[in-house]
C-alpha cells in the first residue's frame, strides 16, 4: 500500500505542478486581455461623456439662438435706434485714445 500511496502522491504533485505551470504562463494573455477590456470600457465611457456633453451644449446654443431671435423679433424700431445709438456710443469710447496719466 506504501507503493500505492506514493505514485499517488507524485501524481497529484506533478498534477498541481503542471496547472501551476498553465496558470502561470496564462497569466499574461490573462491580463493582457483584461487591460485591454478596461481600455474599451473607458474609452465608450469617455465616448458617452462627450456624446452628452455636446448634446447639452446644442441645447444652451439653440436655446441662446431662439431668445436673440424672439428679442429681435419683439423689439419695436424705435426701440431698436436707441439700442443701436447706445451700441454706437460705447465703439466710439472704446475708439478714444485713453489721456496720458502722469508717469
């Protein structure tokens, strides 16, 4: 029995040996694969973010666009010389040439 026991116990060694050995050279394909899942993910994540992103800023800039447009649109002519009179006031004083200040 002591003969028995021993081709078991060197069996299952060189069983445990050899797995051993497969898990160690998979490792590498293993996390290879792991990174490069992790890499995908980030990159929809990231993809998604911007996708929302640019959604959101299309909604300020039409929602922007729609209250110039309505602003225009209800804004009477007389009311529009004065803006237009006042716009004309502040280019000419940004058009000045500031006075020379003591040095």
């Amino acid at each position: 029995m002591a003969e028995d026991s021993s081709e078991i116990v060197r069996e299952m060694a060189e069983s445990v040996a050899a797995t051993n050995l497969k898990s160690l050279a998979d490792a590498p394909a293993f996390y290879n694969n792991l990174a490069f899942g992790n890499a995908v993910s980030h990159q929809q994540l990231m993809n998604n973010i911007m996708a929302s992103s640019f959604q959101a800023m299309m909604a300020v800039s039409q929602a922007a666009t729609a209250k110039a447009i309505e602003s225009l649109i209800s804004t009477q002519p007389s009311e529009g010389v004065v803006d237009i009179a006042g716009a004309q006031q502040l280019i000419k004083g940004a058009q000045t040439t500031p006075p020379v200040t003591g040095q």
